[in-house]
C-alpha cells in the first residue's frame, strides 16, 4: 500500500508542479472566501475530470493518442484572449459598467477549464498507472489526488496571500491571466506536437 501512495504522490506532483503558478494567479483574484471556495472547487472539478478521462483511457488502454490532447490548448488561448479583450472593454468603460455580477462562478469554471486543459501530462501519467492497479489501488490513488489537490490549493493560496506578490497580481492581473493563459496554450500544443 506504501507502494501505491507514493506513486499517487509522485505522478501527481510530477505533473501538477507547473499548475501551482495558476492555482496562485486564480487565488489572487479571488476576493472574498465565496470566491476562494470557487476556485477550489473548480481545481477539484479539473483534477476529478482529469481522473475521469484517464480511467476512461486505462480501461480503453490508451484510447485518446497523446497527440490529439494538445488540441486542448486550445482553452486556455480561448479564456486568455476572452480576458484580454475584457481588459481593452474595460479601458473603454466606466467602473460601473466594469462590475461583473458573478466573479465567482468565472473563477471556477476558469480553474476547472485551465486545469483539464493543461492536463496532458496528468493524461499520459495517469492512464498507464490506472492500467497497471488493481481497483483498490486506483482508489488509493484518487484518495491520494484528492488530499494533495487540497495542499495545491493551500500552497496556492498562501502564495496568492503573500503581500508583494498578491499586490502585484492584482494591480496586473488583466494583463498577466491573458498572457498566461495564452502562453499556456500555445505550451500546451506545442509539447503535443513535438
């Protein structure tokens, strides 16, 4: 069983390093503990369809090529130029017209959509270590996920609280999110393509 809980550890930690610099920058928009919630929520979404998908893959054996999940760097280009667009709307309007009514609810189908979208790597780890496990040892793993899904969130948000840099996201954020998430996207399909 130690066996199974290390490499839940390691295939997750392995393929969830770079998704601490989102979980940080989604964190950081998050105003108030409903969005906090939201966040949350949606890295569990993102990280349980991940799951899902390479379930589906284990029992199929493979069944989505690797290199036809690069086409979903697609969403993160799609949400990164939606924000930047947002952002030159802003410029152009008054505050009040700049509220938008459920930031909330933008926050965790963003982080759900930017984890699945960014899971590529979670995809090609997962699905050979699902189709390797017995069903008790599958369900350790997900246990396992499910735990350090919330120290992800923990490290992310108490990065997003650390004065200097929360500071600096916010003042930045509608610039920083677009370039990232587009960046991100252009990443993601470009590791499928090479």
């Amino acid at each position: 069983m130690l066996e199974t809980i290390l490499a839940g550890i390691f295939a997750y930690a392995g393929t969830n390093v770079d998704d601490l610099f989102i979980n940080t920058l989604y964190f950081a928009q998050a105003d108030n503990r409903k969005q906090t919630g939201a966040v949350v929520v949606g890295k569990y979404l993102g990280i349980g369809a991940l799951v899902i998908i390479s379930l589906l893959g284990a029992f199929v054996l493979h069944a989505v090529p690797e290199k036809y999940i690069g086409i979903l760097g697609l969403v993160p280009m799609a949400l990164g130029i939606k924000e930047w667009i947002g952002y030159i709307k802003s410029r152009n309007a008054s505050e009040d017209e700049e509220e938008q009514p459920d930031v909330g609810k933008g926050l965790m189908i963003g982080m759900a959509l930017v984890t699945v979208a960014n899971g590529a790597d979670n995809i090609g780890v997962y699905i050979p270590l699902f189709a390797g496990y017995s069903l008790w040892q599958i369900a350790v793993v997900i246990a396992v996920f499910a735990v350090l899904t919330a120290v992800w969130c923990f490290l992310g948000k108490k990065l997003a609280d650390l004065p200097g840099l929360r500071g600096f996201l916010l003042r930045n954020k509608k610039i920083i999110v677009p370039i990232v998430l587009i960046l991100l996207g252009v990443y993601i399909i470009m590791k499928s393509v090479l």
